[in-house]
C-alpha cells in the first residue's frame, strides 16, 4: 500500500468511526455536508480522493476539526516532522497546505517566536504537568526537545515534544523558529 493509499485507509476509518460516534446516518451526514451519499460512501470505503473542501465539509458536518479527519496515532515523546512530510491537502483552488501537528487537548496556547545566534543552548526546568510544545525552524539549523530525546531540525522541519520536563533548544547554526506551547 503506497503512501496516498495508506492516507485514504487512514481518513476513511477516522471519518466512519467519528461518523457513527455522533450517531448520525450516512445520508444524515450527506446532507450536512452536501454531498451526495454515494460519494461519502466511497470516501468512507477507501475508494474516494477527498480535495481539502471535501474534507472541510466532512469536518464541519461532523462538528470536529479538518485536522482530526488526518491526525496520525498517539506520537512518542519527542519527534522530528520533516518538512511537508505530513498529510497533503490540496484544494481546487491549486492551495496546497500540509498538516504539520494536531492534538485534541484543551488548553491554552502561545506562539513565540525565537532567535538563537550560533551555539545558543537555552534550557528550561520544564513547564506545567501536560504542557507539550510544537518548534517550526524557519531559517538555520537546531536541536529541540526533552534532555536525550532532542531532535534535529533544518529549515521546514519541526518537532513535537512533552515540554513537562527538562527540555533545551541548541542552535547548531544561527536559527530562527515559532514556538507553540500547549499549556493545560
């Protein structure tokens, strides 16, 4: 199974078990989203090639977000996303987005944006039990992440982490990045 298979496989399992969660009905659904009950079949059964706007519909007529139609199994403590490695969703438009991290955790949540010169090493105790981060390099090359659980990023990459223990970012190369923090 390639790549695009293994998506659909993935997106058709997550749509038929959040669709039946909410106790609708195939045609109940249908109707919401406005497509017709033979197409969302064939997207549930694997065989259908949703564009973003499908999915958005799908998302909004099962009230949950795009991203958890594509969100991948429970991640490990620290990974490394390379850059555009995540789903592609490509619109009718020509727009061409790719899912970088999604979570569904309520919380509170700060974007921060970091400048490390050269051979910075910023550490940190670790914040409040459950906060995770999210660190997407825009320019330079760093290290990210949990004492001895730390990644590697080059421009375009990104790593997610439990930021609940102690935790550092190494500028390797003069580097600048946005730095989400999920806090409970």
């Amino acid at each position: 199974m390639d790549e695009l298979e293994s998506l659909g496989a993935q997106i058709a399992g997550v749509i038929r078990a959040r669709r039946r969660a909410s106790g609708q009905t195939l045609d109940e659904v249908a109707t919401r989203s406005g497509l017709s009950k033979t197409i969302l079949s064939r997207i549930e059964n694997g065989r259908g090639n949703p564009s973003v706007e499908t999915l958005f519909r799908i998302a909004r007529a099962l009230e949950v977000p795009l991203s958890a139609l594509v969100e991948v199994a429970t991640p490990p403590v620290a990974r490394r996303i390379p850059a555009r490695s995540g789903p592609a969703l490509l619109g009718d438009s020509g727009m061409s987005a790719w899912l970088i991290h999604a979570e569904s955790i309520a919380q509170r949540v700060e974007v921060i944006e970091l400048d490390l010169p050269s051979g910075v090493e910023h550490s940190s105790d670790g914040h409040l039990v459950g906060t995770v981060e999210l660190v997407y390099c825009l320019r330079g090359r760093l290290r990210v992440g949990p004492v001895g659980d730390d990644v590697e990023l080059a421009v375009g990459d990104s790593a997610w982490f439990r930021a609940d223990t102690p935790h550092h970012y190494i500028a390797l190369r003069a580097a600048r990045a946005l730095n989400l923090i999920g806090t409970p």
